[in-house]
C-alpha cells in the first residue's frame, strides 16, 4: 500500500509539474525593444549614410524571424521537389540571401513597385503572396501565382513584377542610369552580389568589385546583406533619399547563396564546401537575428523553435497541396496574354489548332 501511494504521488507530483513549467515560461518579461549597432556602409557621392545603430523591436523582430525562415524552408522544400522530378526546368534557389528580401520589404511601403530578375521566390513571398501559390507555381499546377504558367522565372503580385528567365536581360542598365538621373527618377537600383556569376567568381569577373560605384554620377551604397537590420536602414536611407526628390541612387547588398547557381549547379565546383561552411557558421542571417533576439531578451529559444515548427508545418502543407493540384487544362493556354481585352483566337503549333485567350 506504502509503495503504491509512493507511485501514485511521484505521477501527480510529475503531472504538477508540467503546468508549473508552461506558467513560467508563458509569464517571462521580454523587452519590448533593443538598440543594435549595425556594419557602416560604404558610400559613394553620399556625405552621410544610413545610421550605425537601430531598434528593434520585439514584434519586428519575430516577424522578420518567421519570413526568414519561411522562405529558407520553402526554398529546401523547392530543392526536395525538384530532386523527386515534381519541380522541372529551370530553378534558382535564394537560401542564405533571406535578408536580402525581408531587409528590403521592411524598408519600403507595400505601394512601392520591386522589379526583379531571377531568384524571385524570396521577393514573392515578401510581396505578399503565400508560400502554397509559390510552390504550386514551381509544380506548374492552376492553384500557382500565375495559375502554372510561369514557373521559377515568371511570377507576379501586386507592384511586384518578378522574374525575368534571360540572363543578362538587365544588361540595359548603364542606359537606365543616366535616363533616371536624368529625370531624377526616384528608383532604387539595387545589386545582390552573392560572389558568383553564375560559376564565376566577381574577383575573375570584374576588374573592379566596386559594385555600389558603378552608377558613376549615382550615388551608391555598399550595405552587409547578410545582416537583416543593415539592409532595412539601408533601404529606409534609400527610399527617403529618392523620395526627397533627389533622383536615384544604388545599393550593393554583399551576400552569398547556399544553393548553385541553378538546380542544375551542385555549386562546388567553383568554391569549397569548407568555404560555404564557413559562411553558414558566422554569417548566416537568420543565426545573426536569432542570436541578438535571445541575447537582448526579445525572445527565447524554445519561442523561436515553436516559430519554426508552425513554418515546417506551412511548408508542408503548401507542398501537399501544391503536389496534389491539378495542372491548367491544354484550353487555357492562351489565357491571360492581355490584362482586359475581349476574348480573341490564339494560333497553336500549327495553323489548325487554335486556342481561345481569355483576359
């Protein structure tokens, strides 16, 4: 009878505990901010630059958190699907650029307009769009952003026109240059160097890596783009400087990309797995933000673990559903070619086959 009163209290006492420990954990104080010094930009044609220190604060920060993680997550899935042959053609992967993206939506205002090139998931997901219409449009299937026919390259959200499949389709850009200073356009011109072209190093590229100068007459900034925080001042700097009716100017955002250069690119051809190693362990940016969090009190461990339980989660589903979608039937092929045109014939492979676009 001893021993099973010994038993019998040894399980309440266990069962008390537990609550006990939740209690504690949900009533911790955590700071509603902190300031954070953050990396000096480089200027160019600029007398001051972007401030070298910043606030946080806590619901920033676990916003930004998330997104990060999102997309990092999203982009693994995307690679895990590519690798199963539910994913075709042509995929460029933006794990370890995540505050490229998240940096720069959180320096700008969703009226804003962002064009870019290639590597586009990221800024589609920071545009607004959900992870489930991304990974549906890598799988080619109706419920994707561009109802699976744009693929990798080719998706769009409101003031977001992303994706552009032709390498060095931005080749235009000295001409942009000088007409957008020329009219004092307010455009942010802004250059992700992840260190590689493609297979080729900047150093064996470019005579000079001085990406953030090469508007000339522009002024330009050369921003740590690993780091979540420098990009958002960075970006706010920019955006209040176009804004104020000074005309242009140029950002370089030094960052690396984990993947190759395309799903096709194992990316260790041209550098090192210790080099990439290297990077992860003392630059990678949702380490960087996760590290300040914890260590100003914004947050805790097992708050930023449960953070990322629920984006697996997400990413999980998105994939299923993604997976699961039907494909666009062959009738819809010509649709959505103007935005609001009446209804007209498209001309398939051949003069006999004929389809329908619809706007």
């Amino acid at each position: 009878m001893r021993k099973m009163l010994a038993a019998v209290s040894r399980v309440l006492s266990g069962v008390a505990q537990k609550p006990a420990s939740r209690v504690l954990v949900a009533s911790r104080n955590f700071a509603n901010d902190a300031t954070f010094e953050i990396k000096k930009c480089d200027l160019h044609r600029l007398e001051e630059g972007p401030p070298v220190t910043t606030v946080l604060t806590r619901e920033d920060g676990l916003k930004y958190y998330r997104m990060m993680q999102t997309v990092r997550r999203m982009e693994l899935k995307a690679d895990q699907l590519y690798k199963q042959k539910i994913i075709r053609g042509f995929c460029h992967l933006c794990d370890g650029q995540e505050a490229c993206c998240v940096g720069l939506e959180a320096g700008i205002n969703p009226t804003d307009h962002l064009i870019t090139a290639y590597r586009a998931h990221g800024f589609t997901f920071t545009r607004g769009l959900s992870v489930r219409e991304i990974l549906a449009e890598l799988t080619g299937r109706r419920g994707g952003c561009a109802k699976g026919k744009g693929g990798s390259m080719h998706m769009y959200a409101k003031n977001f026109y992303g994706g552009n499949g032709i390498v060095g389709a931005q080749g235009q850009i000295f001409e942009a240059y000088n007409m957008a200073a020329l009219w004092k356009l307010p455009c942010i011109f802004i250059c992700e160097n992840n260190r590689y072209g493609m297979g080729t190093s900047v150093e064996r590229a470019a005579a000079s890596t001085d990406y953030y100068k090469r508007g000339d007459f522009i002024p330009g900034l050369r921003v740590d783009g690993m780091d979540i925080l420098c990009v958002r001042e960075a970006t706010r700097f920019a955006a209040a400087y176009c804004r104020s009716g000074k005309g242009p100017i140029l950002m370089e955002l030094q960052t690396y990309r984990y993947h190759g250069h395309s799903m096709s690119d194992p990316g260790v051809s041209y550098r090192t797995r210790e080099e990439i190693q290297e990077v992860r362990s003392k630059s990678d940016p949702i380490m960087l933000l996760k590290d300040r969090m914890v260590n100003s009190n914004l947050a805790s461990v097992e708050e930023l673990k449960e953070i990322d339980v629920e984006v697996r989660k997400e990413i999980e589903d998105a994939a299923q559903f993604a997976t699961a979608d039907p494909e666009p039937p062959l009738e819809e092929l010509g649709h959505h070619i103007y935005s609001s045109d009446p209804p007209f014939e498209v001309r398939g492979a051949n003069q006999w086959i004929k389809f329908k676009s619809i706007s």
